[in-house]
C-alpha cells in the first residue's frame, strides 16, 4: 500500500506570511534572548558527558519503526532531564516509555512527555530525589522506547526498494562535555527478510556490519564510531540507512510532491525584501557547512567472488583475519601496533596524538609488520603517507590469499575463534587464570566489533565473581590480581592508539579506501544492487535534538 504524505490544509501564501513575519520577530529577539537571565541560568547549569550512545531502529511491516535508546551518561553536574530528538511529527507519544538506572538500582522517571525545548521530541524528566542521586553518583543510564509511524520511503535509485533513513538524537554542545565517546547504531531489517544480498546500504555510508541476529531472527545493519561530535551528527555525518524489496512491508510512502511557489514569494519580495536577503544569506552559509563536511568512510575491502563450499581460509594472523571481517581500520593499525608491542619490536614513548613511537627492531614477522615499522619517523610519530601504504598493502595481500576460499565462511570461521577467546577469559576459575587468559587471548578478543562494551559486561565482573575452588583442595582463591583493572588498562590503551596515533586516523582511512575499493561508476540509467540505498527518504531521519 502506497500512502501519499498529507498536505497543509491552510494556503501556501499564508503559512509564507506567517513564516517570515514570525521569523521577523525571532531574528529581532534573538539579542534580548541571550541576555535573558533564564536562558544563562539553564545553559550554565546543566552539565555532563556522554559515554556511550546506543540505538536500535527495528522496521516494522505498517511502515512504522520502535526506536530504541541506550545512553550512559557520566561527569553530571546539574541534570533535570533529557531531551530525545525524534525523526518526524509522526511519532506516537503514547508508545514511549523510559527508565533511569543509577548504581545498578531502576526508576522511573518522574514524567514523559513531548519536549518543551525541541520541536519533534520527548522529554524524559526526572523528580528532584532522582535529580540527587544522579548528582551524587555523577552518572546514570537511560533507557527510551518509542514507535515512529511514517517511516519507509519509496527508494528513487533502485526499483521496486523502499528504505530507512535516519539521524541518531545529540545533545547541545553547550550542556555535553567533549565528545560521545562511543555511537552504536543498528538498523534491524523488517520481519521475513532473509536474503542479505538483497540489503541496500544508506549512499556514501555503508554499514560497518551486517549479521544475522538470532535473538530477534532478523538481520541486522550495524555502524560504530566513537569521539563523535554532537556538532557532526546534527550536520548529518553520521546519517545510517538501509533498503530492502517493497514486499517485505504492508505500507510505504513517498516523497511530498515540490510545489511551484514562486509566484507566492515574488508578490512578497517588495514588502519583505530585507528579510528574504538575510534568510538567504542564512541558507548559503548552512549549504557550505553542509557541502564542506567530511565524508564518512565506506567499505575498504571487496572480495572476489568464490565458490560457495571452497571452505575458509584457516590460517591467517589476527590482523589479516580483522581485515577478512571487515574491522574498522583504525582497529585493525591497533592491532599492528600492539602484536610489535607484545613482540618487543615497539615500545611505546607517548599516547598523547600524534603518539610517539621506539623502534626496538627493523625487521617484523610479517611483511605488514615491516610496513608499519617503515613508517615510524625519526622522532617517533608515524608517517601517515607509509602507514596508509602499510594497510593498502595488507589488504591487498589478504585478498590476493583469500581468493580460492569462501568469504563468509573464513569470517565465521574466525568470529567462532573470537567467540572462544573470550569465554575462555570468562571460564577463568581464579584472578590469576583470568589475567592469564586475558593476556592470552586479548589480540584475538579485540576482534569483536563491540570490543570496548563487552569487555565491561563481560570481564570487568570477573573480580566480582571468581571465588572457585582451587583445584586440589587449596580453598578458595584470593584475588591478588585485579582483572578489572587490567580490562580497563586494554580498552584505554585500544582507545588511545585507536584516536591517537595519527592525526586525522579517519582521513587516512577514507584514503586507504579510495585505493582498495574505490567508488564505481555508474552507466546512466543503472544501480547496481547492494551498491547504493539513496532513499527519497532523506525528509525522514531525525532532524530532531540538541535538547538537554
């Protein structure tokens, strides 16, 4: 079912009437506004840091999305609420519901409602004792639902496709410390949808991954960043999108049709000359910001075709088995780095960016070691130039040794060794077994796409939980090793080597695969399946936030 857009029911010359007269009065008001006393007070007292930012988009077949939120907030200072942008005036507040969870304890929030401070959104607010508890424990978790109706768009680049598209919620730069430190976003595929070869990627931003998720028996579009700026995603850099074949949902709209209104603002040009000067001035600025902004890294590695049933390829190291599985770049020049560490081929001099290096060897194991250790200057910083010739060259030789090998099944074949890595950490009867372990296996376990957030759920409660009997009757074991302390000294040092190892990390990555997989081309009037999901649905992400 196709379900055109409604329409305003008041005429257009009216709404342009109104629309310039009130924007008359807001750009006369704007000085007095920033010298309002309330508006001082409220930016100079909410304060805090943002974590971690989580989202699931699950596609429902009415065309409607449920929208999940994850946010771990810390650093508070003053904090009676959040604000959560929502993609369009569609959303249902009815369906919303949200939970606050502070040291490990839930409640509930005092009230959820539209917001007051942003124009599609809700507002999660919090009663004064929940205000205290947060303020004395510096941070607390929130959980939101809600439903989104009107959601899936005719995709104008691929026939008989509809698609998704949408913008994650930020905060005001003004209250949010620093950056988000890590933004995970999962767009789940709607129910029935089984062939992944079908899947359609947002165009110019391709998934980081997509797998088949067990737990909802649907697949699922995933993208990780981390030290994102709020100022970045309400510049839409951070947009995600998926595609699909139009049978897979019960409704789907399309886009609302451009209507001719010159006529309408030429017979309003003489009366409201100035201000039309100033709104387009406005508009030319925001168009070049927009134009200027980076764009996003895609897809680095592109296998050939292979025979299905060839079998995986068994024998390649951790770093060309990140590469198969498609890990992030920056991941995958970490995990470089730290297997010269752990060889004592590189020590490592300072963390701060650009970090600096000692080579404590010339030559490496492999030919991507001596690349990476080629470009280690004089004075320790990495030479951006060798190291993206250093990870051009490792992904071209792991696709020159996968060819005769079976793509998805050397990825599962490695993603089960991660998989062990970790519940061997876990399996840990004593401290002392699990840091064992975990010094072990980290190299391996850091091929989790979420290696961060599981090494908090999952090994950072070991200390907690490990009091086994000592084999042989020696009683329980004493925990002389802080295994918490050990995860967390991994996941900062991941972090550091990951932002900091050269300036701009995400550029050389954009380089790297503009050599690896460049872009193609395409013939007038083709798009080739799975290569591009530009929906005409770019109206309906969230263009809504920068709320508390």
């Amino acid at each position: 079912m196709v379900s055109a857009m409604e329409r305003p029911s008041r005429s257009l010359t009216v709404n342009i009437v109104l629309l310039l007269l009130i924007s008359s009065l807001a750009l006369g008001g704007l000085g007095a506004l920033e010298r309002s006393p309330v508006g001082e007070a409220r930016a100079a007292d909410y304060e805090f840091s943002v974590a971690k930012e989580e989202v699931n988009v699950t596609v429902l077949r009415d065309g409607s999305v449920d929208i999940d939120y994850y946010f771990l907030f810390t650093g508070v200072g003053f904090l009676d609420g959040v604000d959560i942008g929502l993609p369009n005036y569609h959303y249902d507040p009815s369906t919303a519901t949200a939970k606050i969870v502070v040291n490990n304890v839930e409640y509930a929030p005092s009230q959820v409602r539209e917001s007051p401070y942003i124009d599609l959104g809700m507002a999660v607010e919090f009663s004064s004792s929940l205000q205290s508890m947060i303020q004395n424990a510096h941070g607390f978790q929130l959980y939101f639902h809600i439903n989104n109706p009107h959601m899936v768009y005719e995709n104008a680049l691929v026939n008989d496709t509809v698609g998704v598209s949408f913008r994650p919620t930020w905060f005001d730069p003004d209250f949010q410390i620093g950056s988000t430190g890590a933004l995970v976003q999962r767009l789940i595929f709607p129910q029935g949808f089984f062939n992944d070869s079908l899947a359609l990627w947002y165009e110019d931003n391709p998934w980081d991954q997509i797998y088949w998720d067990n737990t909802t028996e649907r697949h699922v579009a995933m993208w990780v960043d981390s030290n994102v700026d709020p100022d970045d995603v309400a510049a839409g850099n951070y947009d995600v999108g998926i595609g699909f074949p139009k049978e897979y949902v019960e409704q789907y709209f399309l886009p609302e049709p451009k209507t001719n209104i010159f006529g309408d603002i030429w017979a309003l040009v003489s009366l409201l000359f100035p201000l039309i000067f100033v709104a387009f001035f406005m508009a030319l600025v925001i168009a070049i910001n927009v134009s200027v902004a980076r764009k996003r890294r895609g897809d680095y590695y592109e296998p050939e075709m292979n025979v299905v049933g060839a079998g995986p390829r068994r024998d390649l190291t951790v770093v060309e088995a990140a590469v198969v599985l498609e890990r992030p770049l920056e991941m995958v020049s970490t995990m470089i780095l730290f297997g010269l560490i752990k060889k004592n081929k590189v020590q490592v001099l300072s963390q701060e960016a650009p970090m600096r290096l000692r080579k404590l060897a010339e030559v490496g194991d492999h030919p991507y070691e001596n690349d990476y250790l080629n470009a280690i200057n004089q004075d320790g910083t990495v030479n951006r130039a060798q190291l993206k010739k250093a990870l051009v060259n490792l992904i071209n030789a792991t696709l020159e040794k996968m060819k005769g090998f079976e793509q998805l099944a050397t990825q599962r074949y490695y993603e089960s060794i991660c998989d062990r890595a970790w519940q061997q950490v876990k399996a840990a009867g004593t401290p002392d077994d699990a840091a064992f372990q975990l010094q072990k296996n980290n190299e391996w376990m850091m091929l989790d796409r979420d290696y961060p957030g599981r090494m908090q759920r999952d090994i950072l409660v070991l200390p907690l939980f490990i009091h086994r009997p000592i084999p042989g009757g020696a009683g329980p074991s004493l925990p002389n090793v802080d295994v918490g302390k050990m995860a967390n000294d991994y996941v900062s040092n991941v972090r550091n080597a990951a932002n900091n190892l050269v300036n701009d990390m995400r550029g050389i990555s954009n380089d790297v695969v503009k050599v690896t997989n460049p872009a193609p081309v395409s013939n007038s009037g083709h798009v080739s399946s799975g290569s591009h999901c530009a929906c005409a649905c770019a109206c309906a992400c969230a263009c809504a936030g920068g709320g508390r």
